[in-house]
C-alpha cells in the first residue's frame, strides 16, 4: 500500500468529514463519522478524483466502502 496515497486519503475523509486525521484509519467505513454518509461518500470520492486525477464509474463508487478501498482504487487507476 503506498503511504502517500493512504495519507492524502486520510486528509481527505478528514476534511469532508470535519474530524482530526487521527481519527481515520485504513479500515475507517462509511457511517464511522456523522459527515460520512451517501452524500459525503460522494464528496470524499470527488475530491479524491480531483486529487489523483482519476475518474470513478458509478459502480465502482457503489463497491468502495472504506479508506483501504479507496486507496486501492486509485493505485489500480494509476498502475
């Protein structure tokens, strides 16, 4: 797993979710914060594209449901 991409993942979820970077981890899912919900999934997933430069179809958007598969969607897209 590249650090780098897990950290600015982190950063992130941190952000869209208004907590301090140590509360998210790897395994941080979908509903773990009150910010993280269908509409702040989408937000995190955005900025995430907008970061990386990358793209999501829907249905990958729809199967990632916490950071370790977030950071495992963009190294598949940067590979």
């Amino acid at each position: 797993m590249n650090m780098d991409v897990l950290q600015k993942v982190i950063e992130i979820v941190a952000s869209v979710c208004e907590v301090d970077k140590t509360e998210v981890t790897p395994d941080s899912t979908v509903g773990d914060f009150p910010a993280w919900d269908s509409m702040g999934h989408l937000s995190i997933l955005s900025q995430v594209e907008e970061n990386f430069e990358i793209s999501f179809e829907p249905e990958e958007m729809m199967e990632i449901e916490d950071v370790n598969d977030i950071v495992k969607a963009i190294e598949s897209k940067k590979n």
